[in-house]
C-alpha cells in the first residue's frame, strides 16, 4: 500500500509506502515546510497510522469524510437540474 502526497493544488504528487519507514520519510520531506494543513481522505483505517505520525510531529491533520453531502447543505435547484440532467 501507499499514499500519495500532493503539496499544492497542481504541484507534483509524491509516493510513500504506508508504511513507518514511509511515514517517517513523509514526516522527513515535510519538515521545515509552511504547511497549513493535512487533508487527507478517510479510507476504511488505512489512514489512521499516517494521521497519527503527522500529529506526533507536530503537523495539523484533518481526516475528511468523503460520504455525500447531507441534505440540508444541498442547493435548491440541484433536484432541477438532476431532472435536466436525467433527459439529456
């Protein structure tokens, strides 16, 4: 298994073993980097491990769910144009 890494929006994608020497390595590239913040996407626990190391070395982690959105937060014409949408 691996991760992949992306340091900015269209900027290289990096691979790493999802593994403690891949994680140690991610940690080691990332260090003395401005990082803002970890996005990185939930992916059944394969994730937990990596979010883990990135915490203990001092890293802002978010693990993001990526289930659909709940439907309070769905615009009022997204049922219209899935209607359009359904005909074309």
């Amino acid at each position: 298994m691996h991760v992949e890494v992306a340091t900015s929006i269209g900027g290289e994608v990096h691979r790493y073993a999802n593994d403690v020497e891949g994680h140690t390595a991610l940690v080691a590239a990332l260090a003395g980097q401005p990082v803002a913040l970890i996005a990185m996407e939930a992916t059944g626990g394969y994730e937990a491990e990596l979010a883990c190391s990135l915490q203990v070395a001092g890293l802002p982690v978010a693990v993001i769910n990526p289930r659909p959105e709940p439907e309070t937060l769905r615009r009022p014409w997204d049922d219209w144009q899935r209607r359009i949408d359904s005909m074309l």
